[in-house]
C-alpha cells in the first residue's frame, strides 16, 4: 500500500510543536541570538519534499569565486520561484514566520521579492568550497535574520564555523562548528553573528537552504546598490540580479503594505 506523503506545510507545523521552545528560545538570547536546532525537520521529510528539487537545480548553479574569501554555488530566489516554488511555501509559511517571530521576540516578514537572497540554496560541490569570516550584514532599515537548513551534508569537513559573542568584551568567545544535517536549522541574527564555512574536502558535497526575514523591507538606495553588487559578485551573477530588478520594479521604496507578505 502506498504512503499518503503529508503536504509540507503540514509537516512544518508538526516540526514546531516538537520544539523546545523555551529552551531554544533561552539559548537564542544565551547565544547572542543564535541558534542550532538539529533536528527541526525529519531526515525523511527533505527527502520527499525538498531533495528531488534540488537535484533539478543543478543545472541553474552559478559559480563565483572570490579569492581568499569564497568560492561555491548559488541558486537564486528567482529561479526557486520559477522552478521550485515548494521552498518558497516553506519560506512564506505563516506558522514558521510566527515561529521565527517568536523567537527573536519581534515580527518579522519575508524579504520584497526584487531580494535575489531572500530565500536561495548555496551549493558546496567542488574541492575547496567554503566562505570566510563574516556577517551576514542587514542593508535593509530594520534587522535581518538568516535561516539556514540543511539539505546534504555528505562531508565531514565543510562545516558552519560560528563564533559567538565575538565583540563582547564581557563574554569569552565561543566557537560552534555545526554540520548541518538534513533537516537541521540555525537560525541567527545576521548582524551578530561572525561565522564562516569551512573548505570541502574531494569527493563530498555540502548544500543548504537560506531563507532571510527582516523587520523593515525598506532599502535605501545607496544600501540596495551594494547590495546588488554583492549578490551580483560573490553569489547570483549580474544577471540574475538584473532579471530580478526588471521584473520587480519600484520594489526599493514601496511602502510596507503594498508588498507580498
């Protein structure tokens, strides 16, 4: 007999009932608002819903390399939206946004969709693969918050390096090397936390899933250019991001309301 494959949205309403809330909820602020949650969604649940997608978009990776700092695969919002809208219904998920909202104690809204990053997969496939030491800097008037979840984690080597209350003279600092497992989720503010991906090793792979929520979808227009300039180098290539301007336009300065949610 056949198994009836519950829908996603399902699935991710199970997966929160199963969190510890408070206790992630207190690591999160113990953390310097970080987060690992590693076993949000089942192994089981990538497979059906979200792994036959990405092996579809291999073909859509674009590669960049950035000497001393990165080097990897991107795929854009746009071509998820375009070819593989079920990580978008993850990504619009009203009970995961009011889980994530709950978290960092404030409400927070998917990016407008003219944001090449707001929700992308980053593919780690060749030897050598990783990102430096950095933020995942805000360009927008409010705050940013990073999802990461894993999707293959076929390496023991490529892993999340965070390290936690790096500026904070009052703390020591606390280093996390994460592999992220299907299933798993690190959810962190992206102007707080330094971390970085360690090189692949031959013969692995490493690819996640990345969904962005902030608090203001307003941009200036100094701040929207370079953020176009660095997803344009160092993840989705200039077209990408100049398809993405074209077919959103005067996404920059609409008001709040008139955006998708």
């Amino acid at each position: 007999m056949a198994v009836v494959q519950a829908p996603l949205g399902e699935e991710v309403l199970c997966a929160i009932q199963e969190v510890d809330f408070e206790h992630a909820h207190r690591l999160y602020w113990d953390q310097n608002e970080c987060v690992f949650l590693e076993h949000f969604l089942s192994p089981k649940v990538v497979e059906q819903h979200l792994l036959s997608q990405v092996e579809r978009l291999r073909s859509d990776v674009h590669r960049s390399y950035i000497p001393r700092h990165k080097k990897g695969g991107s795929v854009s919002y746009y071509t998820l939206a375009a070819k593989a809208p079920v990580f978008l219904e993850l990504y619009r998920s009203p009970a995961f946004i009011a889980f994530v909202s709950r978290l960092v104690d404030i409400p927070v809204m998917p990016c407008p969709e003219d944001d090449p990053h707001a929700c992308a997969l980053y593919f780690y496939t060749e030897p050598g693969d990783h990102i430096g030491f950095h933020y995942d800097t805000s360009y927008y008037k409010g705050a940013r918050y990073t999802v990461l979840m894993g999707l293959v984690q076929r390496s023991t080597q490529c892993q999340l390096v965070c390290q936690l209350h790096k500026n904070d003279p009052a703390r020591p600092m606390q280093e996390l090397r994460l592999c992220t497992e299907p299933g798993s989720m690190v959810i962190f503010n992206g102007n707080k936390l330094w971390h970085a991906i360690t090189p692949l090793e031959a013969d692995a792979e490493r690819i996640v899933l990345t969904m962005e929520y902030v608090t203001n979808p307003e941009m200036g227009p100094f701040q929207r250019f370079i953020s176009n300039m660095k997803d344009a180098i160092a993840y989705f290539g200039f077209s990408a991001v100049l398809r993405g301007r074209w077919s959103h336009p005067g996404q920059v300065n609409a008001p709040a309301a008139n955006r998708r949610p």
